[in-house]
C-alpha cells in the first residue's frame, strides 16, 4: 500500500501482478481500503509498497470537505507521474466530473464501496491468469492497522440530512450489517491478536434502525439488532471496545452501565458540531436535546470515569459572536474532555453553501484559536486530575528507551498518548500495563511502569 499515513509491504514474486493502493480520508475509508486489497490478494494480486513496483495504481480518495478533494485529486495526479495507470475510488469518485476536468488520464472512476466495479477495472488493465496452484487464498482479512487494534465497520451510509454535509448523497442512507456478520468478523480480529476494537460507521447509535431492531440469534439466545445488543456481545471477547461517530439519542443513556461495569470503555465519541440552538438549527442537526447538559451529566452520574470526545465547527454560515461566545461558555460547563475543531469550508453540493452571512476567514480564524485555547485549558485541568493515579494503557509502540502508550481514554492517531520509560523487560505493542502518571501536558501524559 502507498500512503502517507499508513504502509503495507508484502512479498512479491517476479511473476506476481503488483497493485499500488493510496488511501485517504477517515477510518471508513480504511476499511474499505482493507476490503480491497483483500479481494485483490484473493485474486492473485500482490500489492506493491511503491509506485515503482506496481503494475497499476488505485486511488480511495476523500471528497467531504473542499480541502479533502484538493489532497485527492493532488494524490492522483501523483500516481498519474510516478506509475501512469491509475483506478479512482471513494467518495470523490461519487464526483467524476471533477476527477475527469482534472485528470482526464485515469482509466476508471467509482464511488465508495464499489468493489466490484474496480476489480473489474483492475483485471482489464492488469490482467491476471489465477489456477488454483498460482495464488494463495488468504487465511484472514487483511489489515493496514497496527496488529493490536482494527477498525469494526458496523453500517454503511446515514439517514440524515445535515446542512453541511454530503455524506448521504456519496455512500446513501444507512445500511446495517447483521449483527452475527459482525460478531463473527470480531472474533476472528482478536483470534489474530486484536487487541482493541474501535466500532465505526456514520451513526452508530442508529445501528440497526434499518433492520426494524429484527431479532437474531446469538448463542442460542433472540436479540434485537441494536446497539445496546452489539456492544454488550462484543464486550464478552475480552477486549477494549471502543465507540466513535454516536449520536446522542436517548437510548445511548442504556451503553452507560457496560462503560461503569467495564464491559466497553468508558468512552463516548460524539459530533457536537456546535451548541447554540439556532446555529444546530442551519445545520440541520438531528435531536433537538443533542446537546443537552443534563444528558451529558446523566451519562457522567452512571459512569464518571467516561471521558466524551466531540468535534465542532466554527464559523458556519451566519454564526454571530453572540452564538460563538454561547458555544465557548456551553464548552466551560460541559468540559469536554477530547476535542476538535473545524473551520467551517463550503462543501459543494451541500445546501450550506447557500446559507446567508459566510463568516469571513479571518474571523473563522480568530475564533478556531479562541476555541482551541479554551479547549486546551480544559484538558490540562482533566489531565492533571490523573497525575500520581494507576491508570491501565495499552502499548501502541515500543522503543528502546520509551513505551509509547495510550489511556482507556484516548484512541489512536486522534487523542493523546501516555509517553512511559521503558524499564526494560518484553514488551511489545498490544500489551496492557498499568502506568503511575507523574506529568499532564496539554494533550498528553508522561509516566512509568507500576507493579500491582
């Protein structure tokens, strides 16, 4: 695989048919990516590491926000000069027109989840002669994860229709797995080391909603399909289990005794986007109670240990200072302990864009940095309250002088991480430890290894 940000180097033999892969975007595009080149192996196919060595090039590009397209379409034209035979995928292929203005030379484009159709493409371009002598069925899905933790799509698409977003029109409404496709999918992950498993889709919380909640049966028992169900059979494989992308609907109250019995972890990812009423209202936020206090002070009575991750936007279409310095003090009350921030960019096709009153760029800027000093003040009052604890981190790396580590509390590449020295000994990543913390820094902490 050829990316930035993640590397997979296999074998490949001077017979081999090699296959580039370029993956951008979110952690949904990484399993589709995953997806692909398993089916690619299961072909016959090697994939290559470089440009150089493959025969041909997919791109899984991102398409959601305006910068997101420039650093797809900056990607392929990339592999365009460093190999020349290049298959477009992914949310911006949803947009072929822009791909074909700019790049009129790849061969193929398709949409998200396309496969098929770019299997097809591939063995057009790089045909492959497979006997069953000739490739190697792989025994497991291939992962471009570290081996300790894996990425668990539970559904495709969304059923909402926010203001800002153009996600619905790329991957459609929402499209849940069943629930024992799932369960399977989980188990053979940890048989193969998988330590953590981070539960991903565009609404979790909505898992099962197109179903109808239909019962299935899970070890001889009848369960609705949902996410309350999922996260507790999940929860018996004796792994951290993590939820992201959760919509705070009124249901989600019932994950908080697995978080406080420590079935899942106590961990909440939820997109806020913003607080002020009207603002939620010109984005088209579903729930008019998504950001109630007394919800979030709910989950925290059931499970204090939870720590709530969010994101946010400044600068949507017609927010005045009064609704930004609303959003500041609602932030200095709910004390989100993870968070992100976007200036808001014009999406095309998103009916934002059509909004009156486009804040200027400097004002989006000057207000992301407000955002972001009073989000770092409120982590540094977090992280502190941790120091001189025993708190359980997981190994994500490990070098000779340092275990580089993450809290029950932080997910990878997104949160922060506990910096541990090494006192010697076998470690490797995946493994858990308890760390005694002996400093906060703004986003991070710094540690060393305890006996119990």
């Amino acid at each position: 695989m050829i990316s930035n940000n993640k590397t997979a180097s296999f074998q490949k033999t001077s017979e081999a048919k090699s296959i580039g892969l370029v993956s951008l975007g979110c952690p949904k595009a990484l399993v589709d990516s995953e997806v692909l080149i398993t089916k690619l192996k299961n072909l016959g196919y090697e994939i290559s590491p470089s440009y150089e060595t493959a025969n041909a090039v997919i791109v899984n590009t991102c398409g959601f926000l305006d910068s997101a397209k420039i650093e797809s379409l900056n990607a392929i034209e990339e592999a365009l000069t460093e190999n020349g035979k290049v298959i477009v995928t992914g949310c911006l292929g949803a947009k072929p027109e822009i791909i074909k203005k700019a790049h009129p030379n790849v061969l193929a484009i398709s949409g998200p989840q396309k496969f098929d159709i770019v299997l097809d493409e591939i063995q057009k371009v790089v045909p492959i002669k497979k006997l069953p002598f000739e490739a190697k069925i792989p025994e497991s899905f291939i992962k471009l994860t570290p081996q300790h933790y894996s990425y668990l799509k539970i559904s495709e698409g969304c059923n909402h229709k926010c203001s800002f977003c153009i996600i619905p029109s790329m991957r459609g409404k929402l499209k849940s797995r069943p629930l024992n496709s799932i369960i399977t999918e989980a188990k053979k992950l940890v048989a193969k080391g998988t330590k953590e498993l981070i539960v991903i889709s565009q609404d979790t919380s909505a898992y099962g909603l197109d179903l109808g909640y239909e019962e299935t049966n899970v070890n001889g028992k009848n369960i609705k399909t949902d996410i309350f169900n999922l996260a507790e059979n999940l929860g018996d494989l004796d792994v951290w289990i993590r939820l992201h992308y959760i919509y705070p609907y009124p249901h989600v109250e019932k994950l908080m005794p697995l978080m406080a019995n420590k079935k899942i972890l106590p961990y909440l990812d939820v997109p806020f986007q913003h607080a002020h009423p009207d603002v939620l209202k010109r984005m088209a936020r579903p729930s008019s109670k998504v950001h109630d206090l007394e919800q979030i002070n709910k989950w925290r009575s059931i499970c204090p240990d939870i720590a709530i991750r969010s994101t946010f936007i400044v600068g949507f279409p017609g927010e005045t200072e009064e609704e930004f310095e609303y959003l500041l003090d609602w932030l200095d009350i709910a004390k989100i302990d993870r968070v992100g921030c976007f200036k808001y960019e014009n999406v095309e096709g998103a009916r934002a864009q059509d909004l009156e009153n486009h804040v200027p760029e400097d004002i989006k800027n000057e207000r992301f940095h407000r955002f972001m000093s009073k989000a770092k003040a409120i982590s540094e009052e977090k992280l502190k309250e941790k120091v001189h604890k025993n708190i359980p981190c997981i190994i994500d790396k490990v070098e000779q002088k340092f275990l580089f580590c993450r809290t029950q509390w932080d997910a990878p590449e997104i949160d922060g991480i506990v910096k541990v020295t090494n006192p010697g000994g076998t470690f490797k990543s995946g493994d858990i430890i308890y760390v005694n913390i002996t400093r906060a820094l703004a986003y991070d902490l710094e540690g060393k290894v305890c006996q119990l």
